[in-house]
C-alpha cells in the first residue's frame, strides 16, 4: 500500500510526502518532510524537506492508503 501527506504550504503549494515528522524546537515546532526520490541538489538516496510550522504550513492531511 502506498500512504502519503500531503503538506499544503500557506504559499498555495502543496506538496505530497511519504512520512512527516513534527520537531519541537526551541524556535517552534518544524515538519521534517521526506520523499523517497534521489534530492536534486545533493547524492542522497531521498529528498528532506523543513518547514516552519506556524509561518510556512497551511494544513497537513494523510492521503488514504491505496493498494499499489
């Protein structure tokens, strides 16, 4: 089954994950995005992505699994 999040950006974008996690910092709490794709800029076998939660994050929703 494939399950992904979908990350909607205050920007008007959104964008689909395959697993979020919420960091609390110090500064806020942060969403740790990742996709399981080779990262354009760096030789990474996945894609990381931060976002500020209260100034870049508009909504998170779980996509329904679906069988592959």
């Amino acid at each position: 089954m494939v399950e992904n999040v979908i990350v909607e950006l205050q920007n008007g974008r959104r964008l689909t994950f395959d697993e979020v996690v919420v960091l609390d910092r110090t500064n806020g709490k942060w969403l740790r995005c990742v996709r399981a794709e080779p990262s354009s800029r760096e030789n990474l076998p996945e894609t990381t992505k931060y976002y500020h939660f209260a100034s870049d994050v508009d909504q998170v929703r779980w996509r329904t699994p679906t069988p592959e």
